[in-house]
C-alpha cells in the first residue's frame, strides 16, 4: 500500500492507498507521534510513503519512513509531480495547495478545474486542460474572519459560526449580520472566481474541498464536487508517477 500524509494548520490527515489507487482507509489525527507511525507500519503492508506538510516534522519519522518504505517521499518543490507548475516562485507555494491542484487533475483530466479548499484559510487555484498549474490566490478563512472583526474592532462580539443552520442573506442583529457578511462574503468571492471563467467562456470543473468544504458548498451554485480528501488524492499520485519514473 501506499501512505500518505497531510500535515496541515490545525490536523493531520492520512490515508492508505492500494495499488490499483482506490483509498483503503483515512486517518485524523490531532497529533502524529512516532508511535503512530510505528502502529500502521506493524498493521499495513506498506511499501511507499509520501509526507507534505505546512509545518515541522518530526524528523524520527521521517528517519523511520525513509528506512522502513522502499520509497519515501518528502514532498517540496524539487519534487518530479505529473503536472506543469507555472507558480512563479514554486519553493514559496505551498504543498498543499499545489497536492490538491494534482488532485484535481487526477480526478478530472484534460479539463479545467477551480479549486476551493476551505480550511484555516481559504485558497483558490487553478490548473487548466493541458495540466498546468496557472496560480490561484488565498484569503482568511471563516474563524480567521471572524476573529479578525471581533479583535480589530471596539464592539463586534466574538462570534461562532453553527454549521448547521442557514445562514441569511441580510442579518437583522449584530452576531447574524457578522455571521452572514463572513458566509455570504466568501460565497460570493467564490462566485467571483466562477464568473471570471465563464466570461472567458472556458468549461471548468468546480472541487471544494477543506474542512469547511461542504458548509461552504450550501451557498455555491451546482454544480460542484466536494472532495474532502483532494490533497491526499495527489499525493497519491505523485507516488504513483515517481514509481513509474523509476521503472
């Protein structure tokens, strides 16, 4: 099997892949420790490993994935990927980001795809037919946003966001108005995003992925897709080509 690991802001998220691609098994931890490690190793046949992370790692896992795996991947910018990046500045660009972009390309090849991964913040990117990464752009997220208007004003409260109710269009106290400009704001920047293509009349998909993916999809026109494993997906591919490579 294939493992592969997502260290982002607030979690980590793993999953195991088969050789025929299909995800086996997914994984949240809070906190990855080596023990963690140790535990999948003793319980999975695992012969390829692949880390991207936004932070620090622990380098007694790296130490023991690179010895354990015959294939161990840090993913950084120098590493080979199967799509064109034409970021500007690729050792800036987070793995992240540039992980879900192949995702996407995996999922949809030969097509268009707008990627709207909700998490801490909020980025959009972009990869196009012929599978180059052309860029995309990042924003605050909800919490972010939120505590931005409570910490930078005298008098907005500090507000929490309940995912499960509808959020208007137009509040008619204060928390609802915070709430609604925070929600209804991001949805129509997304929106933004859509109708810049569709002004350059060009067919695109629409993957939203990010914890927040599908609280954020209520307020998005169809179609769209939610893929909340996107990033896993991609790097699962980039394994994938990096075997082939070597073949």
């Amino acid at each position: 099997m294939n493992l592969c690991i997502d260290q982002g802001n607030s979690r980590i998220k793993i999953a195991l892949f088969l050789p025929d691609g299909k995800m086996h098994k997914s994984f949240i931890y809070r906190q990855f420790k080596l023990s963690d490690v140790q535990r999948l190793l003793s319980l999975y046949e695992i012969e390829s490993s692949i880390i991207s992370s936004v932070g620090n790692i622990d380098p007694a896992i790296i130490n023991m994935l690179s010895r354990r795996c015959k294939q161990f991947i840090l993913f950084d910018h120098l590493t080979p990927i199967p799509i064109k990046n034409a970021y500007d500045t690729p050792e800036t660009l987070g793995q992240d980001r540039l992980a879900a972009a192949i995702g996407a390309n995996r999922l949809f090849p030969n097509e268009n795809t707008l990627i709207i991964d909700a998490g801490t913040a909020i980025t959009y990117d972009y990869v196009d037919s012929g599978g180059v990464y052309q860029g995309g752009n990042i924003a605050p997220g909800i919490k972010m946003r939120l505590r931005v208007l409570h910490t930078m004003t005298k008098r907005l409260p500090q507000v929490e966001v309940d995912e499960n109710q509808l959020i208007p269009m137009f509040g008619k106290n204060t928390a609802d108005a915070i709430t609604a400009g925070v929600i209804r704001g991001i949805s129509h920047e997304a929106r933004g995003y859509m109708r810049y293509l569709e002004e350059r009349e060009l067919a695109y998909k629409v993957i939203l992925t990010g914890g927040h993916a599908n609280f954020i999809a209520r307020y998005l026109p169809q179609p769209y897709v939610v893929e909340k494993d996107l990033v896993l997906i991609g790097l699962n591919s980039i394994l994938t080509y990096s075997e082939k490579a070597q073949k």
